[in-house]
C-alpha cells in the first residue's frame, strides 16, 4: 500500500518545551490511522505540522509522496479541536465560505452545504445565524463543513466531543463513509470505544515521543494477556495448559492460558471432550487499558 | 500567494462587515448625527452673531484731550461703541450702577509721551479689561493722525494694503494671476487626502481588529490557516476590510458633498488648484500608506486575547500615523525646509507631505525625491506585510500567557 503521510523523525519544540521528538508514523491510503495520547502529548503539533500551521524544527514529512506545499491545501481538510463558526454568520454563509477556502467554487459549495445539511438533518437552520444553533447542532456543522470539500485526506481531531449518543453514531457513520469512499481519515480523539470501532492503525504519542504504533488489532493482541472467551453448553471440562477459569455468566467463562500453551489445543480438546462450543475468542486488551498502562506507568511492547 | 484565495477572504470580510447592523447605523448615522452636532454648534456661533452686530458700547475719560468729543458723545468704530465721559466718577456710575458700558478706558494726560491707557472693568465686562482694544487703538489712530498727514497719507497710514492682487509665477517664469485665496484652494487636496487617509485607517483599523479579534474568540483561526497562508488571510482582511472602511467615508463625504455641507462649502466657492503630480501619486501613496499601517495594526493587534487588548495593540499605530499632523504648520511655512525633507523619508509621514508638497509646490520637489520617498515607502510596506503576517500568524494561534518578545520572534522566524 502506498503511504499517503510520512513522517520521519519530526521534531519541535516550543521554546524550552519539547513538543515533538523523532515522531516517525505513516498513514495509508484509504485507512482511518488513529493518532493518540494523553493532553500535550505532541497530538496537535503533529496535525498543525501536516496542515503546515507550524513548522517542523527537525525530520522530514511527506504528503500525497511530495513534501508539504500550498498546493496540497484543497486535498486536505481540518476538523481541530478547539473549533468555532462565526457566529454572527448565517450557517449557510458560513459553509459557502470555508468550501470556497478549499477551492470549491460558491454554486459548488453553496449546493454542496444544502446537501450536508440534509444529511446530519440541518436544512431547516440553514438561514439561522449561528449563535442561535445548540452546541450539538453547531458541531455537526463544523464536521459538515470540513468534509464539503471531499478531502482525500481528512484530520478529525476530536470529533465527537459535544454530541450525544445519536449524533456521536452519525459523525462515527459518516466517517466510515469516508473510508468506504477510498478516502483517508486521521483521527485522533480520546473515546477508545470509538478508536477500535473505526481505526485500522494506530500511533500512540507520550511526551513528544511515539510509544505504540501498527495496526490495531496487532497493538491489542501485543498487549494481551493469553486469554479466552469460551462459551459452551453444559459444563467446561478439565483443559490442559490452563492457568485459571473464570465464569462470567452461566457458560461462558474466562480462560487463563499458561504461557506456552497453544489457544488451537485448548480448542481441539473441548471438540474432542463433545462440549458443544458456542463461542470460542481471544480477549483483547481494550485500547483504554492500553492507553493507561502506557502512558501511566510506561509499559513498553514494542 | 493565491489570489482566488485573497479574493475568498477578501469578500466574506467585506460582505460580512458591511451588513452588520452596527456598520450600517454607524455608516448612515454618522451624518445626521454629525447635521445635529453642527445643529447644535451653529445656535451659539449665530448668537454671538447677533451680539456683534449691535456695537458694544465702552466708556472713555479722554483726560489727553485727543479725541475731540463732547461729553456723552458717542463715536462707533466698527463693531464697538466709545462714549464719552467727562470725568472718571461718572464713567465708573454707568459700568457700576447703570450698566451702560461695558467697561472704560482712561486715556491718561501723559498719553503722547507714554502711550498710558488705562482699562476698567465691572461686574459685566464680557471678555476682560482689553475688549475693544484694537478699536479704541484705531479711533486714536484716526485722531493722532487728523489734519497732521495729508488724508491720503493718512488713509495708508491706517491701511497700509487696501487693494491686494495675487499673482503666481511658475516653474518657466511665465505670471499668471490667481485668486487671493488659491493657497487655501492648494490645500484642498492634501488636506481632503489626510482627512480621507487617516478616516480610512482609524475605521478600517478598527474593523480589522475586530474581526482578528472574533475569529481568536470564535476559534476558526485553525480553520483557515489550514486552507490558506497568514499573507493570504492578512491581505483578503485588509482588502475586505479596508474596502468597508473606505466605502463608509465615501458615502459620508458623498452625503457631506450632497448637502453642501461643511468642508463641501468651504471649498466650492474657492479657486481650487491641484497640481497633476499630487493628484497622480495621491492613489499610489493612499493604497501603500494603508497596507503599510494595516497590516502593522492587524500584525500586532492578533496578539490580543480579546477585541479591547487587541484594539489597545493596534492603534499604537494610529496614533503614529496621526504625527505628521502636528508638522502642517512647518509644512505650510517652509515645504522644503529640513523637516519636511526629513519627513518625506519617514514612512509614517512620506504620505501626508509628499502630497502635501507637491500640492504647494510641485516644481520645488526633485523627482529623485519623490521616486526615493516612494520607494522607502513601498520597501517599509513590503517589509511591514512581511513581519506582520508572521506576527499574525503567532498571534492567532497564541492563547493562554502572552509570550515574551524573544519568544514571539522565534516564533515568527520559524512560521512558514
């Protein structure tokens, strides 16, 4: 696959603060790439480099495979994290404005942000000024008007922040949209659920410094005790290589691997024992437990 | 730079401004506002008016003799009024008790050798012991002269330059005669273009920071520098902004011009002469002047947390721009003494005075001069452009603790 960002060993520091120190990642093309951390954990800077808002004192950063230039503006669109509309501005305005920022001409733009509306349900206000739209609705409408471009590359930091469970589906839909597009989102948020729900890969940034990076199912199983989900009918036999049994609920239990015990064998000897398996699965280790033993108390996997 | 871009910011600033219920109150009240402050002003200036068209009658105890009036005869002097009195006791009745005059002059016996007057004033003196002066000074004038000097003599004597006739000679020698007041008429430009500069600055200044100010507070500054360059955004702002400010003092001086208001009668009836050269330089110096003071105010003015630290920031420069007005009456005495050569080098001034000189005198400017200032001005305005969408940058997206200077330099040096 062709990386559509690279990074190289970036660096940057803010006076005597380092904000960035020899981050290296690559983000895919077509691929929803997560990019996390804790606050001032050098997330931003990252972005604010790639949307050439600041500079890179060190290392080198490649988009669409040339180096950043103006002209990569119209193929790259920004959602950031603190984010405002003009607020004396009708919303309509508003939309035409920032896609004519991003190249599109004003019918273009103007009958694109009609159709936006309609799709996160915001016809109706589309005359309204935008002091008068509810922080929700003035959310979805900051994400309608980043994406009215059609970016091939997309920054969404902190998306859901501010909506409710309905629109947090919505803009979670939407994104997935963008990657069945072929299109490529860069995500960065601090809703775990949200990050092994969408994202492929991931790069995990503590201190300036990047500390988990890959794919995230490949992240999760790195960081995953030897465990399983069995859920069978009837009772669980005696399993060889097993350290401890856990019953969640009545047939389904948590199995405890010994360390060189092979899942494939524990599997083989509840089909050969006749215990109809219903369900048989790796635990992984939740992206939030990841993130915590991580940048708390500095576990390293690799 | 991309202009479309420009084109983009410089649009939504202007449409988005010049439709703000406050631009526009501010835009169409400003005249009936400034109608009704001349309203006002009018009523006392025509009240005074009146008072002096009726003489304003002062007392004189002529113990000289020089006068040649009987007592309680009055003589009137233009405006003022002298009656005589006999002696002082009843001169003083009628300022105290009477109230007839409003003060009195004792012109002393020793008058020829000393040239003693002295003034009295009462409870109703109006403006001081010395009103009436300069008209007691003619009557005595008159007097001294009498039958001393022929009344041809004497009539110069009292009016030295009765008949004035004026007249100019130009660079080629050639004398063409002129209205006595063609000077004021030179001035006519340059003062309309200081008024219509320094107006454009203040108003647009004020605008710009405004907006710089909202888009901090409204958070879309991330937005838009990651669609266009800081020199993209600055330039559409001072475009846009620049436009609503100068198309707000267009249509004050198109309604000042249409009631005949004001500064437009001042200046029809005159015999207004503006030289081709200030009139072809006047747009160059006005756009530069304004991008070069713009964009120093929107640099410095993005440094604000909010729009009153940002207008505090911005308008050091205003106030800067406003210093060659205090040198218009060194310009108007010596146009191409030492200050006005040194101010025609000063970015700040070059505008005012180069206008200003080639308005009063054209031919006593060299070109190399005028090129030279002008191109000062121009490297100040692309420098100033330069520095101050660097500044721009780091103050957009400053928030929390202003940073130290050493800091915001770093800054801005490594700001793409």
């Amino acid at each position: 696959m062709t990386p559509i960002l690279v990074f190289e060993g970036v660096g940057k520091r803010y006076g005597d603060k380092t904000a960035l120190s020899g981050v290296s990642f690559e983000v895919q093309a077509g691929e929803v790439f997560g990019l996390l951390g804790p606050n001032g954990a050098g997330k931003t800077t990252c972005i604010r480099i790639l949307m050439d808002i600041v500079r890179a004192d060190s290392g080198t950063m490649r988009v669409f495979g040339a180096p950043l230039g103006r002209d990569h503006d119209f193929r790259l669109a920004y959602l950031p994290e603190e984010r405002g509309l003009y607020t004396k501005q009708r919303v309509i305005d508003v939309m035409v404005y920032f896609g004519k920022l991003k190249g599109l001409s004003a019918a273009e733009a103007r009958a694109r942000a009609r159709t936006w509306l309609e799709r996160i349900g915001l016809s109706s206000v589309e005359n309204h000024q935008v002091e008068r739209l509810s922080k929700g609705m003035s959310q979805k409408v900051q994400i309608a008007a980043t994406l009215l471009s059609e970016p091939e590359l997309c920054v969404l930091d902190e998306p859901f922040s501010g909506l409710d469970p309905v629109n947090t589906a919505l803009v979670r839909d939407l994104i997935g949209e963008i990657r069945a597009s072929g299109r490529t989102t860069i995500l960065s948020t601090h809703q775990m659920s949200m990050v092994e729900t969408l994202c492929d890969r991931v790069a995990l940034l503590s201190e300036g410094r990047r500390v988990v990076y890959g794919p995230i199912d490949e992240v999760r199983r790195r960081y995953s005790a030897a465990e399983l989900r069995i859920t069978i009918e009837g009772e669980l036999p005696e399993l060889p290589g097993v350290e401890s049994v856990t019953c969640e609920r009545p047939g389904t239990h948590r199995v405890v691997l010994a360390a060189d015990t092979d899942p494939q064998r524990v599997l083989a000897s509840l089909i050969d024992a006749g215990v109809p398996v219903l369900r048989y699965e790796r635990v992984l280790a939740p992206m939030e437990d990841i993130f915590i033993r991580v940048v708390q108390h500095g576990e390293d996997r690799g | 730079m991309r202009w479309r871009t420009v084109r983009t910011v410089t649009w939504f600033e202007l449409t988005s401004t010049v439709r703000r219920l406050g631009y526009l109150i501010v835009t169409l009240g400003m005249p009936v506002f400034a109608l009704l402050y001349a309203g006002l002003a009018l009523i006392p200036a025509k009240l005074a008016k009146e008072q002096e068209s009726a003489p304003r009658i002062y007392g004189v105890v002529d113990q000289a003799a020089l006068l040649g009036l009987g007592d309680g005869e009055v003589i009137v002097v233009r405006s003022a009024g002298f009656r005589c009195f006999g002696d002082e006791a009843r001169a003083r009745r009628a300022l105290t008790d009477e109230r007839a005059i409003r003060s009195y002059f004792v012109v002393t016996p020793d008058y020829l050798a000393s040239g003693r007057v002295l003034a009295h004033t009462g409870p109703a003196s109006g403006l001081g012991p010395w009103e009436g002066r300069a008209e007691l000074s003619e009557l005595l004038r008159t007097r001294l002269l009498g039958t001393r000097v022929e009344p041809k003599v004497a009539a110069r004597l009292l009016e030295p330059i009765a008949g004035r006739e004026t007249f100019r000679v130009g660079g080629d020698g050639q004398v063409e005669a002129e209205g006595s007041d063609a000077f004021i008429g030179r001035l006519v430009l340059p003062i309309g273009f200081v008024f219509l500069l320094f107006t454009s600055i203040l108003m647009s200044g004020s605008y710009l920071i405004q907006a710089t100010a909202t888009e901090k507070e409204n958070k879309v500054v991330e937005v838009l520098l990651s669609s266009a360059t800081a020199d993209e955004i600055m330039t559409g702002k001072l475009l846009g902004l620049g436009g609503a400010g100068l198309l707000q003092v267009l249509i004050w001086l198109t309604m000042t011009l249409g009631v005949r208001f004001g500064f437009a009668q001042l200046v029809l009836p005159l015999d207004v002469q503006i030289a081709w050269q200030a009139v072809a330089i006047a747009p160059v110096l006005f756009i530069t002047a304004y991008a070069f003071l713009g964009s120093l105010m929107l640099g410095t003015g993005s440094f604000g947390g909010n729009v009153r630290e940002s207008q505090q920031l911005g308008m050091f420069w205003a106030f800067l721009a406003t210093l060659p007005l205090m040198f218009v009456p060194l310009l108007l005495t010596d146009p191409h003494g030492v200050v006005a050569h040194v101010l025609t080098w000063i970015p700040f001034s070059a505008p005012a005075t180069l206008v200003l000189r080639l308005s009063l005198d054209p031919d006593g400017m060299s070109v190399w001069e005028v090129a030279g200032s002008l191109a000062v001005l121009v490297l100040s305005t692309w420098a100033a452009v330069r520095l101050a969408s660097r500044l721009f940058r780091v103050g957009l997206l400053l928030t929390g603790a202003r940073p130290s200077l050493r800091e915001i330099w770093r800054q801005a040096k490594g700001a793409p």
